[in-house]
C-alpha cells in the first residue's frame, strides 16, 4: 500500500499547526513541505525557521522538497529543523552527487525531484546513492495544476528500474493527484503519493487524508 505524503502548500498558511493536527489526525505518514525561493521557481513559501516551529507540534516524518537554487547552501538549516527526508533538483545544485552525500552525512533520507522533461537518465549514476525518487507530475512552483499523463510511463520505467535492479529506492509522485486518478497513478508502482489541493479542498481535511490513504 502506497503512503501519503500531504502537502501543505495548499492549506491554510495562517493556521499551519491546526492543518497539519488535522494531517496527523487523517494518518498522514509523511507531512510534504514545498520550499519554494522564487529562483529555481516562480513562486516563495517558507524556509528552515518555519519548519523548524512545526516540527515541535508532530512527530510525523517532514519530506522536505526544495525548489531552490543551489540547495547545497542551506542543507546543514534543513537538517537542524526537522528534516528526515531532503528532495533537491538535479538542475538546481552544481555537484548532485556531492550534495545527495551532504544530505545523507546527517542520518538523513537524500532524495531527487525530477521535472516532467528531465528524464530518468540524469540520475543513472548517482541511482546507488539515493533512497527516494520524486517524479514531478506537474511543473514546480504551484498547487492544484493538472497531472501530467504522460508521467504514468514515467512511473511505470522508474519501477521497471527499481525492481530489476533490486534497488533500495521508493518512488514518490508530485502534483495533479487527486481523488478520482490517485488509484490509477499509484498502481504504476508509487511507494509514497504527495497530495496538496486534493486534501485541502476538501471541508473535512481528516476525513479525505483518510480517504487516501486508503485507496
Ligand atoms: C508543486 C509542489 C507540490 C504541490 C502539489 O511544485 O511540489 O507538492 O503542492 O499540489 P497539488 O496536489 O495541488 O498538485
Ligand atoms: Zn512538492
């Protein structure tokens, strides 16, 4: 059964600690935090200090996904405020490779986001080193866009590869994930599902967390 990783971009920013209860509440395995800088993405949320005052209200893992430029910087913040798992983008950080060790030099998960355009390939060589895989369905930057259908093949490769090559990887998907396409997306072999509007739509956010986790 997949896991739900619900995103907060879409909740309610003035009440974070009452949104992300609900989360806890509905079963939520991870809480999906979008760090957007208005660089690598057109679009800016929070950093390290507001993680770091929501890591004090649940115990609930922090999947931490950077859309920043040279995310390299601030791992070290990211860490000490609560991160267990680090996402960055290969097109965002100048030594992939050296900064996925960084990450992992802390006890802390070291995952990468891959746009829709970048393909599987660019991660080939760094594949023993990771623990996570973030296939973006949608573009960074925004919630509640539209999936990306031809992201199913993408899944359905980066399944193909992980299995085959009995890799210690999970694959999370990112964007466009909703109720009505959410079994779908899952069955092309997801581990972890990231959902933000199509949980916070919704007028009771426990009872649609529920409602996804157990699809
Ligand atoms: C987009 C973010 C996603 C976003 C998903 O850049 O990485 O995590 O919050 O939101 P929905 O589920 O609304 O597409
Ligand atoms: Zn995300």
């Amino acid at each position: 059964m997949a896991k739900i990783s619900p995103s907060i971009l879409s909740a309610d920013f003035g009440s974070l600690k009452e949104e992300i209860l609900k989360l806890e509440k509905g079963g939520a395995d991870y809480i999906h935090l979008d760090v957007m800088d208005g660089l690598y993405v057109p679009n800016i949320t929070f950093g390290p200090p507001v993680i770091s005052k929501l890591r004090s209200i649940t115990d609930v893992p922090f999947d931490v996904h950077l859309m920043i430029d040279r995310p390299e910087r601030y791992i070290d913040d990211f860490v000490k405020a609560g991160a267990d798992i680090i996402t960055v983008h290969p097109e965002a950080t100048v030594h992939l490779h050296r900064t996925i060790e960084a990450i992992k030099s802390h006890g802390v998960k070291a995952g990468v986001a891959l746009n829709p355009a970048t393909p599987l390939g660019s991660i080939e060589y760094v594949l023993d080193d990771i623990d996570l895989v973030l296939i973006m369905t949608v573009n960074p930057g925004f919630g509640g866009q539209k999936f990306i259908p031809a992201m199913k093949r993408k899944i359905r490769n980066m399944r193909d590869i992980v299995d085959s090559r009995e890799l210690d990887i999970l694959i999370e998907a990112d964007g466009g994930i909703k109720l009505d396409n959410a079994k779908e997306i899952i069955d092309c072999g997801l581990d972890i599902v990231v959902v933000g509007s199509g949980i916070f739509e919704a007028e009771d956010v426990v009872e649609r967390t529920r409602m996804f986790k157990n699809l």
